[in-house]
C-alpha cells in the first residue's frame, strides 16, 4: 500500500524580511489545497486557520477557501485540478486584499522527482495552468499577482519515526524549490516529529493516525498551529494586567470601563478586540476533539498568548468569570504570572468559537458536529446559498464542458458570489462585543501550599 506524503507550501501575503512577524493590513483571503483534507469529513486543519484569521483580525471578511481533490498526486491535481478550482477565486479576488496560497499536498505516486518540477510549475505569476490536453497556458487570464512563497515542507506518516522514506526526501526537494526562489527554509516534517510528534507515533498515538495515514483531529490542530507560527502570525492575541495594591490596570488588544477594585474583588466591563483560533473539542453534540495536541505536543500550549494577569494579590485561589460565567480558577501566583486563555474554551470564549467555526462548516457544506456533506450537490446549503459542495460540482460539470479561461470563470460567479456572503457570515460571528469581567477571592490558600507556589 502507497501512503500519501503531505508537502504544504505556504505563499506570504506581506514582503518577507527573514522571518520578520506577518501582520495583515487588510484582509486575508488565501486557498488552500489539502487532498483529501480539503474533502469532508476531513475538513479540519484549514477550518482551525481560518478561525485563527476570523478571531484575529474580525474588522475584515477573511476568506480561506479548500481546492483540493481526495487520492490524486501532486500531478494530478496540477494537470486535472489547479484551472478549475484556483483560476475562479484567482481571477475574482485578485483585487481584494492580500492572498495567500497554502497547498498541503499528497504525493501518491511515491515519486520524488514529482515534488521539484511541479512545485515549480505553481510558482510563476501569473501561475501556468494545464488545459486538459497538454499545453502549458494562463488560459488568457493574467492576474496582477506576485506570489512571495515559502515551502514548508511534509508532516508525519504513520511509520515508526514518522519518515516513510520518502519524506525526508520530499523534505529536501522542498528546501531546494526554497533555496532556488531565495524564500525562508522551514523544516515541519522535523520540526514536528523532534517536538512530540516521533514520541506520539510509538506512545499514546493520539495525534494520528485513522485508516489512510490521516492524522486525527489533535494533528490537524497541531499541524494548523505549527503552520500559524512558521507563518510567522501575531502570537499574542490580547492581554489584560491588572495591579491589585495600586488600583490600576494596562490592556493589550482590549479596553475596561468601569473597572474597580474593591475588597478583594475586581469587576468591569471588557471588550477584546480580538480572540484566539477555534478548534474542534468535545461538547454537547460535538464529538471531534482535537485537545490532546496539547498533551502530545507540550510546546504548543504556551506558543500563543491571551494572557490575564493580576500581581500584588493577597495570597488565595481566586476565580475568573465573565457575563457570570465560570472562565478560570488560579493562585496569586499563577495570576501574577500571568494566566494564558489560549485552550481555554470555558464560557463566551468556547461559545463564539464554535459560532465561527460553524459559519466555516456552512462555507465548506459540511454539519459542524459530524463534518459530513449536509445536502447533495443540486441543492443549495446554509442560508439557501450555494457552497462549496456546490461550486466543486459546478466546477466540474463547467470545465467538463469545455469551459476554460474567462469563460469557466464567469460560469461560476454566481457559486463564487454566494461563497463570499457565507464568509460573511463568518467574519459576524468573530465580532466582539462587550463582557462582563469579575475576578473575586475564593479561599486562602493553605500555608504549605503558598510557600511552595512562590
């Protein structure tokens, strides 16, 4: 049996400065192309990025599209795919923002003098495109694009240190295309493996892998935050401080009204600009659950920030809640540490969470709990509108008629009009609103234990 090798390559939507922080200034709009990732049920890893997008960044309508095609190679997608599901979005977007290009790619065919030539092939701008027969063509198309890239590299198979033997390799054809365009070098495959992912393989094996060497849900997560942060994306979300002795307080990404201190309870109101990437995590009717990435991988609990502070407390356990909600109990040391909310899915943060990663769900036609194609092709999805089941079908049927070029790209305007209102839909449920914030002593904590915390 062949076992897929995934290569993801990742394009910068600012001018990269060696790895110099990534900061949007308007919005993202980037497509993906994850195989059978990009297929439901496996619609996870690029669900957890766009939410990153949608949390981070809810002033603008970020849209992050799958292009992919279950069990084909990279050939086969640049020859049978890449005209008709990326030249639509890129001929309609070009002009909308920034844009990234994400490819997570499968190589079935075990080749790897594959990876160079067609990694290669994406990297011109306009990018060339294959016609159905053989011919190399923009198909008169020229978007005024100029992809900055850099190639990420292969994630992990299931085989015993990660490496099928032919990873490593793809790895190396990977760093090649990265020194030939003079673009950064990341290595995930190892990256991944020497920070947990190797260990997870021959222990507890909850990062992957179900029948198809498909990670399960906890890889997805941890492949979608390690991608995040070789991005080189804003790893602190917001922070709040606050100095109990001396009344006052510091934000980051959030402002307080009505703050006080009084006794030994603080109270306010607080709007967050801004929250941190959704991921799946079992709930009532939720059953995917992508948590025990962080048990796997330690690294990754600490790599992003959404911190909570509080110094100069009197020593005791005190407890967090927001709109009266239960978000976190802590010690004054913790607190004056700094407490993270990054996994913290207690309360409102949990709640808006889910409602922005079940607005991406209804983009990609998929039930949010289940992740399985909620309507057949003919017929609309959520909203009444046409999605991405939807524009696949469409797709298809248009470029199998014949339809290249402009012509294919106006057969699917309409598909492509509704697909942006649905990511409207998205960018709503990332909006802030204001919260109210209590954070009030619970008990004194015992004198052995608060010796031991300082």
């Amino acid at each position: 049996m062949k076992l897929p090798i995934r290569i993801l390559l990742l394009c910068a939507f600012l001018s990269l400065n060696g790895r110099a922080q990534t900061v949007p200034t308007n919005a993202v709009v980037a497509l993906m192309n994850s195989s059978s990732y990009g297929t439901p049920p496996y619609v996870l890893w690029e669900r957890y990025v766009w939410s990153y997008y949608a949390g981070m960044y809810p002033q603008w309508t970020n849209m992050l599209f799958d292009v992919g095609h279950a069990g084909q190679g990279l050939q086969g997608d640049w020859q049978n795919d890449w005209q008709k599901r990326t030249l639509p979005y890129v001929a309609t977007l070009t002009n909308s923002g920034s844009f990234d290009f994400y490819i997570m790619e499968t190589d079935n065919g075990g080749n790897n003098s594959n990876v160079y030539p067609f990694l290669l092939n994406f990297t011109n701008a306009p990018p060339f495109y294959y016609d159905g027969v053989s011919a190399l063509t923009n198909q008169a198309i020229n978007p005024p694009l100029k992809y900055n890239y850099f190639f990420i590299g292969a994630i992990p198979t299931d085989t015993t240190g990660g490496d099928d033997g032919n990873n490593s390799g793809r790895q190396s054809a990977v760093l090649s295309v990265n020194t030939l365009l003079g673009t950064p070098q990341f290595d995930l495959l190892h990256e991944l493996l020497t920070n947990g992912w190797a260990a997870d393989i021959s222990g507890a094996r909850l990062l992957g892998f179900y029948t198809g060497v498909h990670p399960k849900p906890p890889g997805h997560l941890a492949i979608a935050q390690w991608t995040l942060v070789n991005r080189n994306v804003e790893t602190t979300v917001a922070q709040l401080s606050i100095n109990w002795n001396g009344n006052s307080f510091s934000t980051n990404h959030c402002t307080l009204s009505a703050a006080s201190i009084s006794g030994n309870s603080f109270s306010a109101t607080i709007h967050w600009d801004r929250m941190g990437m959704g991921w799946d995590w079992a709930h009532g009717i939720y059953t995917n659950d992508a948590t025990a990435a962080f048990s796997a991988m330690p690294i990754l609990t600490n790599q992003f920030k959404w911190i909570v502070q509080v110094t100069n407390l009197p020593a005791g356990t005190y407890t967090c809640q927001m709109d009266s909600r239960f978000i976190f109990s802590a010690t004054d040391a913790q607190l004056a540490a700094g407490v993270n909310l990054w996994t913290n899915k207690n309360g409102w943060i949990g709640d808006q969470q889910q409602a922005v990663l079940d607005a991406i769900s209804d983009v990609y036609g998929v039930d949010p709990a289940t992740l399985v194609q909620t309507h057949p092709a003919g017929s609309p999805g959520a909203h009444g509108l046409r999605d991405d089941i939807n524009l696949r079908s469409d797709a298809d049927g248009s470029y199998g008629s014949g339809n290249r070029g402009t012509n294919l790209v106006n057969a699917l305007a309409s598909d492509l009009s509704s697909m942006f209102t649905l990511s409207g839909y998205v960018r709503q449920a990332a909006v802030q609103t204001n919260h109210t914030i209590t954070i009030t002593f619970q008990t004194l904590q015992p004198t052995h234990l608060r010796a031991r915390a300082r």
